[in-house]
C-alpha cells in the first residue's frame, strides 16, 4: 500500500464519518424533541358510591358459582372410548 492510498482512506473516513454525523442529526429525533404532553388521570378515591339496585341485587345469581343443569347419567370419563 502505498503513502498515497493511506491518505485517501483516511481522508475518505474521515468526511463520511461527518457526513454521517450530519444526516443522523437530521434523521434521528433528539430526546428533547421527543418529549409529549399526556392527559393527567385523576386519582380513583377510596370510597365508592352504592351500586345501583337495578343492576346489582342480593338475589341475583352468581356468576362465579357451579351449578347443574339436570341429572348428568353418564359416569364413563370424556376420551375414553375402548374402541376407534
């Protein structure tokens, strides 16, 4: 390699490293840039109004509870055919 080429190489680093620079500048958003304002939450307060007895009464069922529909007279496990 000759003294010529080395100051080409170096030369050539050193404008597309600016040049790099410059265009990610451009390019890329700054932090600062970046920032947005957002709606502020207000705070849920700890104690809640009554809920409505139209919709939420003591004699409702629960939803949560297991319950039968009828007598259930199959004993056999679901998957479990002996033949195919």
């Amino acid at each position: 390699m000759k003294q010529k080429d080395l100051v080409t190489i170096i030369a050539i680093v050193f404008f597309s490293a600016v040049f790099s620079y410059i265009i990610s500048g451009k390019i890329f958003v700054t932090p600062t840039a970046r920032q947005q304002s957002v709606e502020v939450v207000p705070a849920i307060p700890a104690n809640f109004p009554q809920a409505d007895s139209k919709y939420f009464n003591s004699q409702a069922n629960d939803p949560t509870e297991p319950f039968d529909v009828g007598t259930n007279n199959n004993t056999a496990p679901p998957f479990t055919a002996s033949t195919q």
